[in-house]
C-alpha cells in the first residue's frame, strides 16, 4: 500500500514517514521546501517525495493519484497571531481539499493529525479525554481554532462515509526536529545557564516516536470517526524544567516566574498587537496556555492504537543528544 504523507518535514512528520516504511508501507511526501541538513534524514532517499501546495486541490489531487491512503500531518503550527484568517488556508483550507478529493475515491483512509488542544485540559488528578468538551475558552487561538475547525471537518465528513480517523498529539519531544518546533525548548535550555520557566502550569508530553507509531497503526487499527490522544507522561513544569536541566548535564540556574507576572505581559502583549497590528510572541492567550495545567490521557489510543509509552526523559536525551550533533 503506498500512503500519500502531507507535514513529512516536521517533527510529527519525518517519524510517521519513518514508521511507515518500517512497516512496509510504500511512502509518497508532499513538501513544499526541505528543512536545512533535511537530507541527513536516514531514510530520506526511501521517500518518493513530491512538491506540491497543500492549499491547492489540484496538486493535492494528483499527488493522490496513486495511494490508497493518506495521513494529513501539515499544519501552521506558529503560537501567533491569533487571527483564524492566518491559519485558516493552510490547516482548514487543506483539511476541506482532501476530503473533497476522498469522497470521490472509494478506500481510502484518511488519518488526520489535530491537536490534543482542541479539547478543554484537565488536571493531574483528571487529566483530559477524548470524551471531553472542546475547549472553546482557548478558541482565541487561531492555531487551536483552525484545528479544531479542521478535525469538525472530518467528523462531519465521516457522517458522510469517509473513512477518517484522527489522532490528537499532545507535546512531542524527540529527535530530528529541523525546524525545530517542540525542541526550541530543549536547544533553550541547552544554550543557556539561566533558565526561565513558568512558576504554575504543565502539559502533558509523548516521545514523537511513540506518537508516530500511533498514527501509523491508526491506518489500520483506528476505528473511523473515532478521536485518539496522543499522550504518555504529564509533568508540571516544576517537574519539567529540572528534569531538563538534569538531562543536560550541566549546571543550570532555574527561575520559576511568577503566573501573574506572564498573564500580565500576555495583557500588555495583547495591548501591543492592537496598537502595532501584528501579532507578538506573547499575548493574552498564550500566556494562559503557557501557564495552565494541559494534561490529558492517552490510555485509549495506549490501548486501541498499541501505541508505546517511552519514558519522555529518553526523549530529551535523544533529542539533545541529536541538537548536539
């Protein structure tokens, strides 16, 4: 079976292509330019890649041709601005071209890859469910709302008789991060002594190889119109940060900063992007989610998609041990 992969040059992306060929599957990839060093990738020359706009049907249409499923992993996935519109073509627009291009196709799976922020968190007592309401609080970002918008889109179209599943990742670490996305947190604490760190919060985290697996195994495990998170350990920050540092395996000086004093620069960061109109790093929405507690569960797709749970401290070792390189 050959399986067209869209996002095959982020994080998510290379390790899903990876784990397909591990499981012989045939591997067609849309890019649209390739990552510095992407080619150092160890099973870069095994991938039939092709370049294509994933905001135009057409190029996704013929890239289709010949595969017989599709995981759709290419996503914005900037904390910023927080305009929908500025999300809107690349993580909805896509997602409506695809489906479009299924219904005309009988047997195709669609593996779509959201997020697991789409649904409101929980805590570490009662962290979160695919049974859990949206979270419509945290619509405010137009990285969550597009997503969320996305996976509608999918569900909707499964009432319809596509065959779709979608998997919902939490925060992933792991190696071969070229962008890098996730791992800017590793290189941050890697490159500096001092090491600032939200005073409250966390978020639940999974090794990008066990995520990759998991949404593998959903082409053929996953049942259709079913939501999977993908999630293994759920670590505060006051966890996260010094466990980080121990990996590093060099002295590090960690400095929790206060929750009221993020939420307050997230106001003023807000302030900012109506006065300057343009969206900053730090706004009123992701303060909150740098700051909350993001936990959720991963024992359904643990248990439907026979996805691994490595301890995530492997994960950073792996991860540095790559950045280091």
């Amino acid at each position: 079976m050959k399986v067209l992969l869209t996002g095959a040059t982020g994080l998510l992306g290379v390790h899903v292509a990876g784990e397909l060929l591990r499981q012989g599957y045939a591997v067609k990839a849309v890019y649209r330019s390739f990552p510095r060093q992407m080619n150092k990738l160890p099973w870069f020359s095994d991938i039939e890649w092709v370049k294509a706009a994933i905001t135009e049907r057409s190029d996704l249409e013929t890239a289709l041709t010949d595969c017989q499923a599709v995981i759709h992993a290419a996503a914005r996935t900037d904390p910023y601005p927080t305009d929908l519109a500025a999300y809107y073509d690349v993580n909805v627009g896509s997602t409506e071209h695809l489906l479009e291009i299924v219904r005309r196709r009988e047997g195709v799976r669609l593996v779509y890859v959201s997020t697991a922020s789409v649904f409101r968190p929980g805590s570490l007592a009662s962290p979160a469910t695919e049974e859990s309401p949206y979270a419509f609080d945290l619509m405010a970002s137009g990285y969550i709302a597009s997503k969320y918008e996305a996976q509608l889109r999918i569900l909707e179209a499964v009432q319809q008789g596509v065959d779709a599943v979608v998997v919902n990742p939490t925060f992933m670490l792991g190696p071969y991060d070229f962008k890098p996305s996730s791992g800017a947190v590793i290189r941050y604490v890697m490159q500096n002594r001092a090491v600032f760190y939200p005073g409250g919060g966390g978020k639940s985290f999974v090794d990008v190889r066990d995520a990759a697996r998991a949404t593998v195994n959903a082409l053929r495990l996953g049942r259709v119109g079913e939501c999977y998170l993908l999630a293994s350990e759920n670590l505060s920050y006051d966890h996260f940060f010094p466990l980080l540092a121990h990996v590093s395996g060099q002295k590090k000086h960690l400095f929790p900063m206060p929750v009221p004093l993020l939420r307050m620069a997230g106001d003023l960061g807000s302030f900012g992007e109506r006065i300057f109109r343009r969206g900053l790093p730090l706004n009123r929405i992701n303060a909150t989610l740098l700051t909350q507690e993001n936990y959720y569960s991963g024992k359904k797709a643990q248990n439907e998609l026979e996805m691994p749970t490595s301890p995530v401290r492997r994960a950073m070792e792996d991860a540095m041990q790559w950045f280091g390189q």
